[in-house]
C-alpha cells in the first residue's frame, strides 16, 4: 500500500443512500491506495467530519485517467 505525502484531488463514485444505495460522482481525495483499490475521503455538506471509503481503483480518476494500477503519484 502507498500513502500519499498529501491527499491527491480526485472525482470518485462512492455509494450514496437515499432509500436505496446509488452511486453518486463526488469531488474526493485520495488518501492511500493499493494497486487495485484507493481510499477516497471527503465531506458532506453540512458535517464537520471526513467519511472515507475503499474503493475499486477504476472507480476514481483523475482527469481522463484511471487510478487502477498507479504505483506512484505522477
């Protein structure tokens, strides 16, 4: 697993209930990550605490290119 020297801006869809679980495509930082997963943070609107989550790398990018197989930040 690598840890990011400091969290990388990413759009991630994450799961998202409402009465049901969606995905929702949010503004996220990477925090750490393998080769095939990341662990994505962010805030909601109106909390004052992070929520993370892992994900499938191929579920976040950042710009046009996928976070799936990244061993290091470019």
């Amino acid at each position: 697993m690598w840890d990011a020297t400091a969290p990388v801006p990413v759009t991630a869809w994450v799961p998202h209930r409402v009465a049901y679980v969606d995905a929702l495509a949010i503004e996220a930082e990477v925090i750490a990550w393998t080769q095939r997963a990341v662990l994505v943070g962010w805030i909601l609107s109106g909390l004052a605490h992070p929520i993370h989550v892992w994900l499938w790398a191929m579920r976040c990018s950042v710009g046009s290119d996928s976070f799936e197989g990244r061993t290091l930040i470019r």
